[in-house]
C-alpha cells in the first residue's frame, strides 16, 4: 500500500518528481552529477534527518546533485565539534548541505525525495536508534521561496497519508552552517571503499525500504 501512495505522490507532482524513482540507497551509487569539488554559482538546499552519514547518502544518488556536505545548523555554539553536538546541549542538527543544478533538479523535487524517501519525517527528535533533538528532522530554506515550496511539500506529502502518523518536520531559520570533520563528509563511501562491504546501516536501510 506504501508503494502506491509513492507513486501517486510521485505523478501528481510532475514528471519531475519522477526523477528520484532511481535514486538507490547504495553508498556507492552516484548520481552523474556528482563533483569532486563543490562547484560555485549553484544554489544549495539544507535538510536535516537523522544521522548526516544517511542522508547524504541519500541525496548524492540523484542526477543533478552536484556536491554535498555534512555539517551542524540550528544551534548556539560557534564552530561545534561533533563531541559538541552529540551532547544535545548546543541546539545544532546535524545537517546536510545539497549543492544542486536547477537545470535538472530543483527545490521542489529535493524537499519531495527529502519527505518521502530520504528519512522518516514522522519520528520526532530521532531516526531510528539516533535519539536527541541533534537528530531532528528539520528544513532550512535560505531564502522565503524555498520557504514557501518547503511548506508547501510538508503539507502536500502529510495530506497523501504516505505515512501513518502526522509529519514533525520544522522549518527553521538559516543560520551559519557549519562543516563537520572531514571523516563525516560521504561516510559510507570512504567506509565502503575501505573494507569492500557496505556499512551495516546502508544494508539495514536498504532491507527496511524493501
């Protein structure tokens, strides 16, 4: 039944929203976008869902991502370490900055394939075993047009029932974001490119989607 409200919310959206029907959870799966080096001049989306290891993966799979980077937003302490926010204490969540081409991807899409495939929106300060208000799920538009397609997506994928229980996603104000420690950037790549398997939490996603 989950199934066919995906696909509903995919084609009532646009043959846009179709684009992330590809996108695997695979650490090693690459959209053909992807960049060694975060390109200038691209806009930038900001979502946070958990663990940032998760959801970068999760975006970096979809063509017209350019680059991404894990990092905190949302908190009080400038220039938080990850010991820092793994407190709960500074207010940050850990967040994941997408850098994208609006020529073949755009804000609406990524806050879609945020909501309804990249993480569960329904669980409040949490994902999964990661408890704490640092694993929030939470949006933050840089500007009030992706405020307004932000709010507007909440709202449209709550109203589907995609879900059992009501989306807790917040929108929050943009603030500094700040780059966590170069071993956070693209996890489960350096995990995977080291030890030839994928991390036990790509393979545990991976099972849950099915």
């Amino acid at each position: 039944m989950r199934g066919i409200f995906v696909i509903l919310i995919m084609f009532s959206v646009g043959l846009g929203a179709l684009m992330f029907m590809g996108a695997k959870s695979s650490a090693m799966v690459k959209g053909k976008d992807i960049m060694d080096v975060r390109p200038e001049g691209y806009p930038a989306a900001y979502f946070a869902g958990g663990c940032f290891w998760c959801v970068e993966s999760e975006f970096r799979a979809i063509d017209g991502v350019l680059f991404t980077r894990s990092g905190y937003m949302g908190g009080d302490l400038d220039d938080p370490s990850y010991r820092d926010i793994t407190t709960g204490k500074t207010g940050h969540a850990e967040v994941v900055e997408v850098t994208f081409d609006p020529q073949k991807t755009d804000y609406r899409m990524l806050s879609e394939f945020f909501l309804a495939k990249a993480h569960d929106p329904t669980q409040l300060n949490r994902q999964g075993v990661d408890v704490g208000t640092q694993y929030r799920s939470a949006i933050f538009p840089v500007d009030e047009e992706q405020e307004r397609i932000a709010k507007e997506m909440i709202e449209y994928v709550d109203k589907s029932k995609l879900y059992a229980q009501p989306i807790v996603t917040t929108l929050e104000p943009f603030t500094k974001f700040w780059e966590a420690e170069e071993y956070h950037q693209q996890y489960y790549e350096k995990y995977e490119e080291s030890n030839g398997v994928p991390h036990i939490r790509v393979m545990l996603k991976k099972d849950k989607k099915r």
